[in-house]
C-alpha cells in the first residue's frame, strides 16, 4: 500500500513508527531518571522488527530491550514483588517510611507504548481510508469510459 500524498509504503511507515516510539522511551527514561548512574545498557538494547506479509501488508511490530526495563516501569525487582506494592497511597507512603523506601514505580514503558499504539492506528486509518478513495475513484473513472 502507498501513500497517494507521501508515497511511503506501510511497512515505512511501521518502521517510522517504531523509531519514533523508541526515541519516545528513551526520553521517558531520562526524564523519570533511568539508566544515568548505570552503563545505559537498557537505552541501547532497543531493538525493532517489522513483519510484513507477502503483499508487504504489516503483520506486527516486535520490540525488543532488556527485560529488566519493564520491571523499572512497574516498580519491583530484586526483593519486592508487584504484590508486595501497598494498593493505596496511604498505604505506599506508610510502607516506604517503615521499611526504608521501598521501590517505586518509574513509568517510562506502557503509556508511552499504548498511547503510541493508538496513533499507529490513526495513521493506518487515513491510509487506508485514502487507499479506497483511490479505488473507488479509479473505479468509477473506468466505469464512465465503457
């Protein structure tokens, strides 16, 4: 499929997009503080593969990074488990002043990935809305020539 306006393919498109998405995480990353007093191996470790079919229609998108990435974003690891993070917030701060500051969520993965997620599928929407004018359009056009 191509973009009449733009003339990018759908799989340049989804490697736009996970691009985008990649650069999206590592400036979260920054910004909740991950990976500044480390080796930054978790903001190289990104990694993307488009899986198209073989019309060159996308099939997925993979994303790949150090597993231990996803653990920042939920706040547990080593010692505390998701179902040891007190509920409230009550609870939480309770919880960090009698047991030393436990591990705190540091958000830089899901709603970035979700929220970037739905733009792919508002991109894809225009593109294939656009694909049918031009269809329809091309197929009215052959029909008025008989």
């Amino acid at each position: 499929m191509q973009s009449p306006q733009l003339k990018l393919s759908e799989r340049e498109i989804a490697e736009a997009w996970a691009k985008i998405t990649i650069q999206l995480w590592r400036k979260n990353m920054t910004r909740v503080k991950i990976g500044q007093n480390s080796t930054g191996d978790l903001h190289r470790s990104f990694k993307y593969k488009v899986i198209a079919g073989s019309r060159g229609n996308v099939d997925r998108i993979e994303f790949a990074f150090n597993y231990y990435g996803k653990f920042l974003d939920m706040g547990v690891g080593k010692g505390t488990k998701l179902g040891d993070r007190p509920v409230s917030r009550g609870n939480r701060v309770l919880a960090d002043k009698m047991l030393g500051g436990v591990r705190a969520p540091k958000k830089w993965y899901s709603r970035t990935f979700y929220g970037e997620a739905h733009r792919l599928f508002e991109i894809l929407q225009k593109e294939y809305g656009r694909k049918a004018q031009v269809v329809i359009s091309e197929n009215i056009n052959d029909s008025s020539i008989k």
